[in-house]
C-alpha cells in the first residue's frame, strides 16, 4: 500500500508531524485500535501508542 500526503508549502515539522500521527490514528482506530496520543515515559514521548492492542467489539 502506497500512500501519498499533500502538505501547505511552509507547514513546520511539528504541523507536518500532527498531520502524520493524525492519519496515522485514524488508520489504526478504523481497524478497531485503542489509540493513545502524546504518551511521554521518562526521557522520551511517543506519538502514537497502542496499549492493549485491539479493542474487542
């Protein structure tokens, strides 16, 4: 699978990175994810995380 993003001429990385982890979000949570969003651990933060996996429906 081959997906191509359009961006705005002048967006920053972060506005760049929030478009990403955004798509990326809803891809996973389409397919019944549990998404959690800006996680920080101890000297590091993650985008995305998935905790436990699918959710069961």
């Amino acid at each position: 699978m081959k997906i191509e993003v359009a961006i705005k001429y002048g967006d920053s990385p972060k506005q760049r990175g929030d478009l990403l982890e955004g798509l990326a979000k809803k891809l996973l949570e389409a397919q019944n994810y549990e998404v959690k969003t800006n996680v920080r651990n101890v000297g590091m933060e993650l985008g995305l995380a998935l905790p436990n996996g699918k959710i069961n429906l």
